[in-house]
C-alpha cells in the first residue's frame, strides 16, 4: 500500500484527485489532505513521510516551494497546478511529474507508471549499495592473516593461523602453536593484533594475544578482573584489566 499525502487548497481538488486514485490500477491511501503551507510543514515535521507526495503550487498562504525550503522530503513529489511557469523550478525538487490542471485519469495514470518505474530503481539501487556493503564486509574478513610461515633451526614451517594458541611477547615475539611448538616471529604484538581475525584473536594485556579456543578458565581476581589460563600452559599468570575482562567475556559469549 503506497501512503499518499495530498497538498491541495481547493476541497474540490482534493476530491477529484482522490476519487481518481481510487479508479487507477494500484493501492494508493491518502493518509492526509492538506491546504496550507504552514499545516505542510507542521505535519512532515512530526509525522514519517508519506511514500508520495501530490503538491499544488499555489496554496492560500504561499507557495509550496516554501515546504520545501522548511523541511528535507526524500519521497516522489507529483507537483499539480494551474501554471505551467514552475516546471523547471519543481523538478529541481524530488518532483517527477507536473500535471496541469484539470487532471485526467490519463495524466494521473501516466505519471503514477513513472513513480512505480522511480520507486524499482530505487529499491534496486538500494539493493545494489547493501549487496556492495556484505561484498565489502566479506572482503575485509578475509583479508585476515590465514597463515604464518615460521622458522624453527634452519627450515620454515607453514602454520594456520587457527593453530596458533597464543602470540606472548618476552625478549622477541613468540608464537605457541596449540601442539605446545614455539615460533619466533618477527611481528610485534600490535602488528599481530591488525592482521588477525579479531572475532578469533583478543589481545589480553601487553603481553599476550590469545585465541580465545585456547583458553580453559576464567578466575575472577580483583572485582570486575579476571586471570586466565590457557592451553599449552603459559609459565606466568595471565591478568587482565577490567575494560578486557568485560570484552573477553562478551567474546566468549559470541562463540558459545
């Protein structure tokens, strides 16, 4: 059902117009009919805007060119007059037909084909732009570090990501696969932090990055704080702040 609102100073004009919309093929509801310029803006201040709007020029209290200096409107307009001097000026607006008085069944019929036509552009435009965001997010999640490859003596080793428990920072950069393997590594722990899946990995303290799959229990230290322990073990306690205690059980949460 497509709300129509009408903005018209003659009742006659009202009417006709509205007993024309019930004649054409298409649902079409007058939500309000208006006639000034003041009660205009009054009600688009303080009501959702209508799906389409049939705007006289002339009303009885000023053009309704002056609505639209008062009050953004995004809808269709179908501007209806008597004058036929205002096209330019109206399609300048959101307008995309003007009818010149008497309306026809025809008129009207012809410029209602032009708002279906508007109303699936936009809807594909709109699908468009949502399709081009998921593509986008899409895009950004996989461009995660999937793999590392780490030398251990003289030879290199590839290692997912996944397998990887916990990156820990001591003189150098460690990583700690979960078969209980170290890695040194030539990222630092922010760098690490900016590469990887964040819905995986979560930085603990300045330390430590853990993936969250490696972590075993929660104790609660200090209020609102927690200490961590982790598998493989990890040869010193594990703190965290309380801003992280709350972020890593939200993440936890997220991944039961």
């Amino acid at each position: 059902m497509n709300r129509v609102l009408i903005i018209e100073d003659e009742t006659s004009a009202q009417n006709h117009l509205e007993n024309l919309l019930d004649e054409v093929v298409g649902e079409y509801l007058v939500k309000e009919r208006i006639g000034t310029v003041m009660h205009a803006i009054e009600w688009l201040k303080n009501n959702k805007q209508p799906d389409l709007i049939f705007m006289d020029i002339h009303l009885s209290d000023g053009l309704s060119f002056d609505i639209l200096e008062e009050i953004e409107i995004s809808c269709p307009i179908i501007f209806v007059t008597a004058y036929d001097q205002y096209a330019i000026k109206a399609f300048k607006t959101t307008g995309i037909d003007y009818l010149l008085k008497p309306i026809t069944k025809d008129d009207l019929s012809q410029a209602l084909d032009k708002y279906t036509r508007t109303k699936r552009v936009h809807s594909e435009e709109v699908f468009l732009k949502t399709m081009d965001a998921i593509d986008l997010m899409q895009n950004k999640q996989s461009s995660f570090k999937e793999r590392f490859l780490l030398k251990t003596g003289n030879h290199m080793t590839p290692v997912k990501s996944e397998e990887i428990a916990y990156f820990y920072r001591a003189d150098f950069v460690f990583a700690k696969t979960f078969d209980d393997v170290s890695y040194v590594l030539d990222y630092s722990l922010n760098q690490l932090q900016e590469i990887l899946d964040n819905q995986m990995f979560i930085r603990l303290n300045r330390q430590f990055l853990v993936n969250v799959n490696s972590i075993k229990k929660l104790i609660p230290t200090k209020p609102g704080q927690l200490q961590i322990e982790v598998s493989p073990n990890y040869h010193e306690e594990i703190h965290l702040s309380q801003e992280r205690s709350t972020r890593l059980r939200q993440m936890l949460d997220n991944t039961q």
